[in-house]
C-alpha cells in the first residue's frame, strides 16, 4: 500500500483586505529591473474598483480573461503564446485573479511557459516534466477550491480533463475575503454548494481517511455557518470552508454528483457549480442527508434550478453523458468501493439523467 504525497500551497495570506499585500509579495519576486509580472484577471473586473487595485509595473502584462466558457487548452496556448511574444524573457510571476476558472487558466499558463507544446499534451497526471513559472492564485468567487488544488482543469480537444502535477499547485495564494462580497447570488450560491459537494462526497466516500474527514468537517460546518444560518462573518467562512473542502479532496476523492456533473457539463455545456446543483439535486439515494440540506440551502436562497433539461433529450445525447459519467471509475470506486462496475449500469444512470 502506498500513501499519496500531497503536495500543498506553501505560502498563504488569509485575511480582510489582504489583496494589498499583493505588491510586496511581488517586490520578493521581482529582482532585476526588467522583471515582469503576468496578470490573469477575469474580466469581470475590468472597469471596477479593483481592476484599479491591481499592482501593475511599467513592464508587467496585464490580460483580461473571459470565463463565459470553462478554459479550454486552446485558450491557455494562446496566452502563453501572447506572454512568449510580449517579453522574450520569463515573468517572474503569474498572477490569477477570479474563480476557479482564472486561476486554474493562471496555474495552466505558468506551467506551459517551461514545458513545450499544447497543453493539451499535458491533460492527465504527472505529464509535466519542468517546474512552472512562480504562480500566485487569488480567488474572487470561493468554493471550487481551486486556490488548493494539483490540478487545473482544461476543456482540451478530446477531453476535459486536469494538468495534475505537483508543479501544478500556486506558489503562493491571497485569501481576502473582501473579494468576494460582490458575486451575485446565483452564482455565489452554485460555486459555494461545490464546496459542500465536495464535503459530502469526501465524508461518505470509501476513499475516507482522518485526513480528509478533519477538513471536510470542517469545512461542512463552515458551509452550514454560511448557507443556512447567514453568519455574518459569511464571506471570510466560505473563504476558509473552499480551501479546506480543497484540501479535504486532494487526500480523498469526490464521488457521484461530480460524476453526473461531468457527464451533463461535457455534454450540454453546463458549468461545473450548477452542474453539480442540477446532479446532487437528483442524488437523495445516495446522500439523503446532503441532499436536504442543500434544498434547504436553495430554498432560503430563492435559487430555482432549470427544470426537465434531459427529459425530452434524445436516447443518443444521454447515452453520450452516461458513458461520460460512468468512464469517472475512482469517483465510482469512492461511491460504492470494490466491484462499483457492477453497481453502475447504464440503466441506473439513465434513470438519473431522465429527473434532470
Ligand atoms: N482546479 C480545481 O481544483 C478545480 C476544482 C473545481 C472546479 N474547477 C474549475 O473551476 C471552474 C469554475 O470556477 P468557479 O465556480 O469559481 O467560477 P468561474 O471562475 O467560472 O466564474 C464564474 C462566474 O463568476 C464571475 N465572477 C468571478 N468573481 C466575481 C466577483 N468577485 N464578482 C462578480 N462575478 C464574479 C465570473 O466572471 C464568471 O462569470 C470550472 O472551470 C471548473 O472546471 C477547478
Ligand atoms: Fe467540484
């Protein structure tokens, strides 16, 4: 038996206001006179007050994202192409500003800077030969636990599919909690349940273990503080609740919600926070508890999920996020333990898409 060797962020600054420490973080990093900082910043921002915040220097590169669609490895090459174009030199830092998708888009970009090819090359685990550029992430929607994570998850031309490396974790992430007060709720409320998703799946997992129960719980509590009792000191809970339920996966294993969510993501496009609500939604067989806390979330949040999306899709389209949802074989294997591909059929999932 061997035990994994988890590699985790190795600087971080948790606090209200903690973005402005941003500059000296980079003043550490930045040594030569034509050193130059990369920042990703989801566009969201652009116009806003902390679009001004942003410490810029005269030979930084500054790009605005769009995160409308998940990244794909063709957007990633495409900046680091743009990054290799505006300085024949490497930055000396990337910097990831906005969810889970910019900074997995930050994480993505660092590392194609040292490592030859498309990144969708590297799609898989532990295909990146060279360490990446110094990258800092800072989240400004929390739940994804992205800000924790060895992956960056990318749309490539095959598959979606994550960079899983060691080379892949931030260097260094920002936990400031002012960032996140201005999501509107709707998705506040679908990248938060990803977070309790993930709790969820770890606690009643086969892949359980002290470690992954202690932040998962955690994090739980910090979720239920956040969705059902409104605590005031919300924003800084989820903060904590993302990184932890980041943490809780990393040493076990998400489970059938994320699973289904593939399947419905790869095939209609949906996003992975509502994916995941439009799944777990369907999963009271499997977490019965989970599930109606999360209706309980939902209805104290005034969120209504879409209705009846795959109940009149054609048997083919099903099929396709069936077979997508049952090739997820550690993900099953964490549901239902030794022998899940008996328990997985095409019919049970169907079933499930069907309520969709
Ligand atoms: N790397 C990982 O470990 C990991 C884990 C889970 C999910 N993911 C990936 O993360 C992505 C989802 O990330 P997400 O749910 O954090 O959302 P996101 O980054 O896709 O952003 C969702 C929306 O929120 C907006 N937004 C971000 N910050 C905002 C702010 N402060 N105010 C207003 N709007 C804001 C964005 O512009 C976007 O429209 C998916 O691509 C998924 O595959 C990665
Ligand atoms: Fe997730």
């Amino acid at each position: 038996m061997s035990f994994k060797n988890f590699k985790c962020v190795p600087k971080m600054i948790f606090g209200r206001g903690s973005f402005v420490q941003l500059d000296v973080v980079l003043g550490q990093e930045r040594k030569e006179a034509n050193d130059f900082v990369v920042f990703l910043v989801d566009d969201v921002h652009q116009g806003k007050p902390l679009a001004d915040r942003v410490p810029t220097k005269a030979h930084d590169l500054l790009i605005y994202v769009n995160v409308d669609e998940e990244p794909t490895t063709e957007q990633v090459d495409g900046f680091t192409a743009q990054v290799k174009a505006f300085n024949t030199t490497l930055p000396v830092s990337v910097v990831g500003l906005g969810g889970g998708s910019t900074m997995d888009l930050a994480k993505a970009v660092s590392l194609m800077l040292t490592n030859p090819g498309s990144s969708s090359e590297y799609q898989g685990w532990d295909l990146i030969k060279n360490p990446a550029v110094h990258h800092i992430g800072i989240p400004t929607v929390s739940g994804t636990g992205a800000e924790a994570s060895r992956t960056a998850v990318l749309c490539g031309p095959v598959r979606k599919l994550g960079l899983n490396s060691d080379y892949t974790v931030f260097d260094q992430i920002i936990m400031d909690s002012e960032l996140i007060a201005g999501v509107p709720t709707d998705q506040w409320f679908y990248t938060g349940m990803d977070c309790f998703i993930h709790c969820v799946e770890s606690l009643q997992g086969t892949y359980l273990n002290e470690f992954a129960k202690a932040f998962a719980e955690k994090s739980m509590d910090l979720c239920r503080q956040v969705f059902l009792d409104d605590h005031a000191e919300k924003d800084d809970k989820l903060m904590m609740a993302s990184y932890m339920g980041g943490m809780s996966i990393a040493y076990s294993q998400v489970g059938a919600c994320h699973a289904v969510s593939y399947g419905l993501g790869y095939v209609l496009g949906y996003h992975h926070g509502i994916g995941n609500c439009l799944a777990f939604n369907v999963l009271e067989e499997f977490y019965p508890e989970g599930v109606t806390e999360f209706r309980k979330m939902m209805k104290i949040h005034n969120i209504t999920l879409p209705k009846n999306i795959c109940k009149d899709l054609p048997d083919e389209t099903i099929a396709k996020m069936v077979a997508v949802t049952k090739s997820m074989g550690p993900l099953w294997d964490n549901v239902y333990g030794k022998g899940w591909e008996e328990k997985v059929t095409d019919e049970m999932l169907t079933k499930l898409f069907r309520r969709i």
